[in-house]
C-alpha cells in the first residue's frame, strides 16, 4: 500500500465522522481511497498554519504583543503528536496491499484512536497565547452575521467539509463580545490570542482538547516585505 501519506492520513480520518454525523459515516459506501482525494480537493486552501515560519510571521502581528505565538505542535506532547503517530503506523500501512481493503481498514482504525485519544499538553495551561488557524463555526449572530463560538483548528474545513483533527489539535473559543468573527471571513486564517486551557469539551462539530474563553479574535494579516 504506496498512498501518499496525506491521503492516508485523510482516509483514517475519514473512518471517524463529526460526533453528530458518525451514524451517517457507517453507511458511506464510497471507498476510503476516494473519498480522501475528494476531501483533500474540496477547497484549495492551506491545509496547515503550524509552521515555525508562520509563527515567525505572527510575531511581527503587534496588536497583540502581550501573548506568546506558538505553533500547532506546542499543543501536543513529544513523541505523541500527529508526525509521531503517523511515522508510526506508515511502515504497517505500506505492507499492506492495496485489495487488502478489510485489514487496512483495521489498522486505520487503530491509527485513528490513537489520534483521538493524543494527549494535551500541560505545558501550555493558564498561558496567554496567539495561534492563527481556521474557523469552524458553532454558534452564529445571524443578524450581526458574527461568529460568537467557535472551533478553531490548524486547517480550513475542518469537522465541514473534511473530518476533525486530533482532540488536542482543537479548541473551542468563546470571543469577546467586541471581537467576534464575521462569517465572511471565516474562509480566511484567524489569529486568536487569550488564556488557553486544558479542558475538553464535545461539541456538536467534534471533541475539543483546549478552550479559550474572552478571546481576541483577528484576521491574520500577512507581514509586509520590510517587516
């Protein structure tokens, strides 16, 4: 089994639907393989914002100098994150050949509960961040046409048009009430700054490992050449 390591990844997340759609993903017929590609093409948008450049990038952002930029990573434990995971499991899944289909499933779903069940890191409780990822909307001022709840994640369309990232690749974030998110910006990254927290919650979208409460909510704004 030669697939990208993308498209499995996407194929094993597949396995796991939205906690309110999981009925509906047990009677998907449409093989894992297709519907991987069809996930990874629905938007041509960055599928990631965890890059040490872009934390770079955010640094220069001054609005919110008072908070720490970290990266996606920060908020796994080493040796436990979603690279470590996948290393792990991809010598298995290239032993497997492609008609295979039942014991690639099989190992897929073991994969997929060791990215559901990756730990939080501790490290990072009670501290003031800023981290840019993408909007999945949970709750919406319809005649403001604001965000007011929100599951912030590391790439565009989570838990909407692909699957959920792991439980600590995810955050549930409260705005002030002065800083919500307009739904015609949420196609574009957000840098969300506040008190993080280690506390999980289940949402209607997916499990969240992390919540942000009374978060400043701005778009990312791409540094000019001089800075």
């Amino acid at each position: 089994m030669k697939t990208p390591v993308l498209l499995i990844v996407l194929a094993g997340l597949l396995m796991t639907a939205c906690s309110d759609k999981s009925e509906q993903a047990t009677q998907n017929t449409t093989p894992l393989a297709e519907q991987a590609v069809t996930a990874a093409t629905v938007e041509q948008k960055p599928q990631s914002v965890s890059s040490a450049e872009l934390v770079a990038k955010l640094e220069t952002q001054q609005t919110t100098t008072d908070y720490e930029a970290i990266s996606w990573e920060s908020l796994e434990l080493p040796g436990q994150g979603l690279a470590d995971i996948m290393r792990k499991y991809q010598p298995m899944l290239d032993k497997i050949k492609d008609e295979d289909v039942e014991e690639g499933d099989k190992l897929m779903a073991k994969m997929q509960g060791e990215l559901d069940a990756a730990p939080t890191n501790p490290a990072v409780y009670g501290k003031r961040i800023k981290l840019i990822g993408y909007v999945s909307p949970l709750e919406v001022d319809n005649q403001k046409g604001v965000v007011k709840e929100f599951l912030l994640v590391p790439y565009f369309g989570a838990c909407i048009h692909v699957p959920p990232p792991p439980v600590n690749q995810t955050l549930l974030v409260h705005p002030q009430a002065s800083a919500g998110i307009s739904m015609e910006k949420i196609y574009e990254p957000v840098v969300v700054s506040g008190i993080i927290k280690g506390e999980a919650v289940k949402t209607n979208l997916a499990q969240a490992g992390y919540q942000i409460s009374d978060a400043l909510v701005e778009p990312y704004k791409e540094p000019s050449a001089s800075q």
